[in-house]
C-alpha cells in the first residue's frame, strides 16, 4: 500500500471508531459535532493529497 491508501485506511478505521462512540452516546448535539468533524477532517485530507506543486518547465524559459 502507498502513503495515500495507508491514509484511507486509517481515515476509514477512525471514522467508523467514532461513529460507533457517537451511536453509544446517542445524543444529538454529539452527532452534530461527529458530522462536522468528519467533513472538516476527510476536507483536509482530501485538500492534504490533492494539492499540487507546479512543475517547473524548461521549454517557457526559451
């Protein structure tokens, strides 16, 4: 497994270890904050791994 899929692993282990929490508790203002988390965390994954540096071109500098 590459570093990308090692990361979609334990993002998917950690998302299903918190949702089993947040079912326990049952409580709304606990699934609210578990929905939130979960967007802002995979978002900045998702931002983390598809960022991109700009390659350098020789051929625009002729």
């Amino acid at each position: 497994m590459d570093r990308t899929e090692q990361w979609t692993a334990a993002l998917a282990v950690f998302y299903l270890a918190t949702l089993a929490l947040v079912y326990v508790l049952d409580e709304p203002s606990a699934w609210l904050l578990w929905a939130v988390g979960m967007v802002v965390v995979s978002g900045a994954v998702l931002i983390a791994f598809n960022r991109s540096t700009p390659v350098e071109d020789d051929s625009a500098a002729d």
